[in-house]
C-alpha cells in the first residue's frame, strides 16, 4: 500500500443495509477520491438478535427452525459462497441442540454467521453495480484477538502485517475488499466475537491497522446528540468531537459507538466520521481536539445501586481503596463509578451484582470495623465534554441537591442522584449546558 493515498474504511451498520442502492452510490462517492476503498460489514438489521435467540434456547429445534428461514430471507439471491454460509448457519444450530452445555467458542462461531453472509451478500450486491468487490472473512484474514470469547479485543501488533498484506493485495489488484465487522481469530485459532456493535470496533481497528486517512462509521439514521432524544426534546447533532470527548460518550454508556471504537483510531491519529446515510448532513466527525471548540454531551446510566461504606479513620488506612476494589475485582463485580471522601465510599453497581458485592466486602467490614449502607437505587447523570469543570459555577443547585456523590475530571463530571429523579435532572443540566450555553 506503500505509493498510493492512504485507504478508506466505509463501515456500513446493519439498519444501512437495508438500502443497498444507497450504499452502492456511498462506495461509488468514495471510489471518486481515488484512494483504495476498504468496506466493513455489519449483519443486516435483526439477524445478530435471531441467531442470540437460537442461543437463548440452544435445545428448540422449532425455534431454531424460525431463527433459520429469517436468516434466509434476510438474505435475498446470495452467491454460491453465501449459500455455503446459510448452511453452516444450519449446522451449527444443530450442533447446538446437541451440546449439553455452554459452549462460548461455538456461540461465537454462530454469531459471526451473520457477518459472514452480510458481506457475501453485499459483495455479489456491489458486483452487479460493476464494483469489483470481493468478500473477506476477517478471521481468515487474521485479525487476532484474544480469548475472551464474546467480548474480545483485538491484538494489533499480532494482526497488523497479515491485516496489510491481504488487503494490500486485494487493493493492489483493483478489488474492494468487503470485510467481516464483529469479530476475528482468538489466540486459541477460534472465532471470537468482540460484543454488541462490535463493527465498528472492528472498522476502526482496521482502518488504524492499515493506516487509513479516515473511517466513516455510516448509521441509516443514528447521529451523535447532545442527550437521548426521547429524554431531552432538543438534543442537536455535535458536528465535532475529540477522540477524548467520544470515548468518555461511549465508555458512559452512549449507545451510538462501542467503547472500544475510539482508542485505536486515536493512537494512529485516523479521523473518524460517524454520519447518517440517509440524511448526509448529520455527521460527527471524531479528530484531535481544536482549541475554542466547545461540546457539551449528556448521557444517563440507570437503573444503578449505590452503596456506602463507612471507614472510621479512613484517612488512616491508606490501602482501603486498592483492598475494596481489588475485593470487588477478585469477585466478579464491576465498578461503575466511585465516589470518596476521607472514611466514605461510594460504590456504584449494577443492581445484580449487590449482593455479590457485599458479601465481598465483608473481611473489610470485620477488620477494619467500616459499615455498609444502602443499597440506594441511583441514576448517574454525566455531563461530558472538553473542559467541563469550567462549568460547574453553572451547575443548578436543585440538580444536586440530595445527590448521593459527584465527581468531577476535565472530561466528564458525574452526579448520582435519587433513581426517579434522574431524567429531571438530565433535562435540567441540558439547558443550561447546551441549550443556554449555545453561541
Ligand atoms: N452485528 C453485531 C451486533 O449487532 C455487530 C454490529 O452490528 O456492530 O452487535
Ligand atoms: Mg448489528
């Protein structure tokens, strides 16, 4: 890839999909610019949720039936290589019904079925349009992650030269390659899957691998907001973010981008464009941070449970915090958010994992006589931009009042409050940090 302009990664999400026309003029605009174009696929719009229902019920034979004639319809007049794809789909659901348990390594292998038929699909799709696409699977083509199936990351120095050497040579020969979102090739040699929305993990990891200019994460209608629109009736698009600002959006639970999206097209300085394909003027476009630029994006985390505990002489204990998390750690429970002041811990969990939490905590509570309280139901409200904490003199006291803790990074302030206040307080700090704030 060495002479020509530096490659474009088009990841194309399930909803988009569905309009494969638009998606042949999409490549089409891109092809124009005359750098090598690389497409990233998702599966078509419910077919990862149909194959997570066959594993819901691994032993139904007449689910799994179901499961595999919308799975086939979703993929009209498919080339012979897809078709082989729809029969391992059929397969592989019947060597679940005959597994007597668990099996991770074959739940991923089913769910990467429906990338694996997308990009089939759309490649016979593009070729009738006279695109010389051609399908890649990208456990073939050696995109290694670890072993934690159903969650996986990728392993980029143990992926790069295989990633580069087969799309170089695809790009070389004038192909576009289509390749497989969601997953790659564990260590152990199996499929892996890297969790829900993976794809575009999986097109920025790529797009960083092969050193593209930028990654166009390309949604049918999604667009970054300032806060969830069925919360907050005027959330506006953000035209720009920083890698830093996405990744805090993401990591706290904003549904348009997988957390893991944003690292490696930060550390390869790879723009990233999540934009809209069927209004192309909403487009977010992830860079490195500019200075006058101001965002304010609000996001919410619910239902959460918040407990306290209580260290007298806190201060004393220098390795109270490390024990606590690294209790919790060892026993399975994570840790959304904590709060601390001298002898108060604030623990925010996930509702299920309380009781774990707790019973965790009880050595600490024996030796170094600290108390338990709660569990609080709370809702965390996040406020995220560059420079936030210039805006807490903003912050309206009724929003804080009665919260149950509050932290504050250059990055993201958090405040837990009471559960059932939580959307109130969303709103409140969205009009005065965007809507009031607005230049
Ligand atoms: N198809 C997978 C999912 O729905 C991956 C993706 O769409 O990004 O989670
Ligand atoms: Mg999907």
């Amino acid at each position: 890839m060495a002479r020509s302009p530096p490659p474009i990664v088009l990841k194309f999400g399930g909803a988009s999909l569905t309009d494969p026309a638009r998606v042949v003029s999409d490549v089409r605009s891109a092809l124009a610019e005359r750098a090598p174009v690389v497409v990233v696929a998702s599966a078509r719009e419910g077919v990862t949720d149909l194959l997570l229902e066959a594993l819901a019920h691994p032993r139904s034979a007449a689910i799994h039936r179901r499961v595999f004639d919308e799975v086939r319809r979703a993929h009209p007049h498919l080339p012979p290589s897809g078709r082989r794809t729809l029969s391992r789909v059929r397969q592989l659901l019947t060597q679940l019904e005959g597994s007597s348990r668990r099996d991770a390594p074959l739940a991923d292998r089913l769910l990467s079925q429906g990338e694996r038929l997308a990009v089939h699909w759309l490649s016979s799709e593009l070729r009738q349009h006279g695109i010389p696409a051609v399908p890649v699977e990208s456990d073939h083509l050696g995109l290694i992650t670890d072993n934690t199936y159903g969650a996986s990351c990728i392993l980029f120095d143990r992926s790069r030269t295989a990633v580069r050497r087969g799309l170089g040579r695809l790009l070389a020969r004038g192909n576009l390659p289509v390749v497989t979102g969601y997953f790659g090739r564990s260590l152990e040699g199996r499929v892996a899957t890297l969790g829900r929305g993976g794809s575009d993990y999986a097109a920025a990891a790529i797009g960083a691998l092969i050193g593209a200019s930028r990654v166009e994460l390309v949604k049918r209608h999604v667009a970054v907001l300032s806060a969830d629109p069925s919360e907050v009736s005027d959330a506006r698009p953000i035209p720009e973010l920083s890698y830093e600002e996405a990744e805090e959006l993401a990591q706290f639970g904003a549904r348009v981008l997988h957390p893991l999206t944003i690292e490696p097209a930060r550390a390869q300085s790879v723009v990233l464009r999540v934009r809209s394909l069927e209004d192309p003027s909403v487009v977010t476009t992830i860079a490195p941070a500019r200075a006058g630029r101001r965002n304010r994006a609000l996001t919410m985390l619910r239902p959460l449970r918040l407990l306290r505990l209580r260290v007298p002489g806190g201060r004393q204990r220098p390795g109270i915090v490390a024990e606590v998390s690294q209790r919790l750690a060892a026993a399975g429970v994570n840790l959304v958010q904590l709060y601390t002041s001298s002898a108060l811990l604030c623990l925010v969990l996930d509702p299920p994992q309380v009781l774990a939490a707790i019973r965790a905590l009880a050595p600490v509570t024996r030796e170094a006589a600290a108390m338990v309280e709660g569990p609080y139901p709370v809702t965390l409200v996040i406020a995220i931009g560059d420079g936030v904490m210039e805006d807490l003199g903003r912050i309206p006291a009724a929003a804080v009042s009665g919260a149950e803790g509050f932290s504050a990074t250059p990055r993201a302030l958090s405040i837990a409050v009471p559960d059932r206040r939580g959307p109130e307080v969303l709103r409140a700090l969205h009009r005065t940090l965007v809507t009031e704030s607005a230049s």
